[in-house]
C-alpha cells in the first residue's frame, strides 16, 4: 500500500474486524520492516475508526429500539458487557 491508506468500497464491520486482525498477527512478525510496519499500523487505525463508528452507529440503532413503547420514544442507554452500575470498584456498603 503506498500513500493514505483507503477503506475499500463497501467494506463490512466483519471483513473489516477480520482484517484488523490479520494486521496485527502481521505487526508481530520481528522480520518485518520499519516502513512495512508503519503502513500496516496506518491501515489499522483506519479499520479501528471505521469499526468503532460502526459500533457507535448500532449503540443509537439499539436506543432507538429499546425506546420505542406505546407510551412514545423512551431512550436507554446501551451498557456494554461488565458495564453495570455500582462497578466503579469502590466499596459498597
């Protein structure tokens, strides 16, 4: 890849996701060049910030839905997995 690395068109978070990991298993490799790497690392970040609005872009999909109710749209926040209340680490009593 020479210059900005681009996204191809059309690209899946999946085939993103699998190609992000392909990167990394190739940044391990200790044979591998200074610029060779620096170019892996660039088409990396691009893939994280794609897959991250990606992410970003179903969280609000899922709020919508969870809101919808007869009553009328109630928003709810989206919690990740380990994200619950009260599991700031402190001590409850």
């Amino acid at each position: 890849m020479t210059g900005k690395a681009k996204l191809p068109k059309g690209i899946t978070f999946e085939k993103a996701l699998e190609r992000l990991e392909r990167i990394v298993d190739e940044l391990e490799d200790p044979e591998r060049g200074l610029e060779a790497s620096l170019e892996l690392f660039e088409e990396g970040v691009l893939l994280s910030r794609f897959c991250r609005g990606k992410l970003d872009e179903i969280q609000k999909r899922v709020e919508v839905v969870l809101g919808e109710t007869p009553e009328g749209l109630v928003t709810a926040p989206f919690e990740a997995e380990g994200d619950e209340a009260g599991s700031d680490g402190g001590d409850e009593r």
